[in-house]
C-alpha cells in the first residue's frame, strides 16, 4: 500500500491528503494530553472512540443543517472530512463554571450560569492558547466581524444540540470547544464546524452523580479514561450496551 501524505501531526489526530482533491484523512491517535501538553499518556482505545463520537455529533449536526466539514467514516480510527481554512481560535461555550472559568474568576465548579457565554482563544500551544476578546481578533485580523458573527450562530447552534442529546441519556454539558473552518465553493465561502466533537473537547457529568464522564478524569487522575468515554458511547448508542471496553484494533496505513 502506498504510503499517504502526511499534511499535519497534532496531539490528538494526523491529518492526511484525501483520496480527491479538496479531502483530508483525519486519524485519531490514541495519545492524551493535558494542560498544554505538560501531562501525556497514551490511552488504548481512545482513538477509535473519539473518531466514533466524532462521527455521531458531526452527522447529528449536518443533518440539522450545521454545516460541518465531515463527510464519512473511513473505519475505526480514520474519517474524511472536507479540506478547510482553519480560522486560529478555538470557540468554547460555557454552560455551568468549571475549569479555568471557576479558577479565573472564583466561582464554584458546576454552577448554572445564567446563560451560555462564549469565550475565544487564539490556537497556539506555544502561548498556550490565550483567551482573547473580540477587539483582539478583529485588530490582528483573525477573522471578519461577518465571521465572528457566524461563529457564534453556529457555537449557539451546537450548543442547543450537543445540551438536548446528552440530557436525553442522563449527562449534562458543561462546556466545550469548536473550531471552525472556512470552506470555498467558487468564490463562496461558508463556514463550518471543524476538528471535532468529542469527550476530549467537552466536560461531560452525569446528572445524577456528578461523575465525570470527560477529559477531566485524565487531568485529574480520576480513573479510566477509556471507560468514561466508553459509557457515554454506551448512553448514546454508539456502542451496543454490552460493550465493557473499545478493542485495539490494528490497523495498517
């Protein structure tokens, strides 16, 4: 088999050239990382989960009419996703206070807020993805207020969908992270949800228990991290409800 084209290696997924033009293989890798990358592992099974989940979220949301850069499913740890300009913000919405919002401002963790707020970082790992504020994204050129707009229409969008499918199985959505993408056809351009959706860029707790069911159970030693993921794949019906763990497949590229 001919060897691919490598166009990019991140901490979480490698991006390769698609089979046709205006096409990349995005691959999951089965690496964990936290805080900026100062905490890693390497978790079996944790890619094919995210690739799966990634799948169910981006399909859940082309099919409401969000546009997202996803076109199928390759196999367990591959899809292929349309290519895009990456705009360099990573979007998080906040639903409840935890993480860096409860240190930064001193509320306690899982506290309602009154309403969503979205907050933006520039994407540098170097930096370690500053939060910074419209003006900043505006001033350095970023992006357009005409994309800034359509960036939170679509951040408010999946934010409706992500909170009503996981309250539909027993798990309340914190917060997550999107980014988005621009995406030409001619000289039209549009813009869409990119990278992917996934328990590595959402908190996820269990409504009745509190338990964490995300990345927070690897940043925080709090068990294992293949089994969270595997039960909120299990609550979905993404995995059959007897599935104790994620084989490790084998896979050759």
């Amino acid at each position: 088999m001919a060897r691919r084209k490598k166009i990019y290696e991140g901490k979480g997924k490698i991006l390769y050239e698609g089979p046709e033009p205006g096409t990349i293989v995005q691959y999951f890798k089965d690496d964990a990382t936290a805080f900026n990358a100062q905490k890693k592992d390497v978790i079996d099974g944790k890619g094919v989960l995210n690739n799966r989940l990634s799948e169910f979220f981006m399909t859940g949301l082309n099919n409401i009419g969000v546009p997202t850069h996803f076109i199928r499913r390759l196999n367990m740890r591959e899809q292929l996703v349309r290519s895009c300009e990456i705009i360099p913000l990573e979007i998080i919405v906040r639903n409840y206070a935890a993480g860096s919002l409860s240190t930064r401002l001193g509320i306690e963790e899982g506290t309602p807020l009154p309403r969503p707020i979205v907050e933006y970082c520039y994407k540098d790992d170097k930096l370690g993805d500053p939060l910074v504020t419209e003006e900043h994204i505006a001033a350095f050129g970023w992006a357009s207020q005409q994309d800034m707009d359509d960036i939170l229409s679509l951040s408010l969008r999946v934010n409706d969908f992500l909170s009503g499918v996981m309250m539909a199985v027993g798990i309340r959505l914190v917060d997550f992270k999107i980014e988005c993408g621009r995406v030409y056809d001619g000289d039209f351009q549009r813009l869409v949800v990119a990278d992917e959706i996934s328990p590595d860029s959402c908190r996820l707790w269990d409504i009745e228990t509190g338990q964490k069911l995300d990345k927070d159970v690897f940043r925080r030693d709090l068990g294992n991290l293949t089994d969270a993921y595997t039960e909120v794949a299990r609550r979905l019906g993404v995995l059959p409800k007897n599935t104790m763990q994620m084989p490790k497949p084998t896979l050759i590229n």
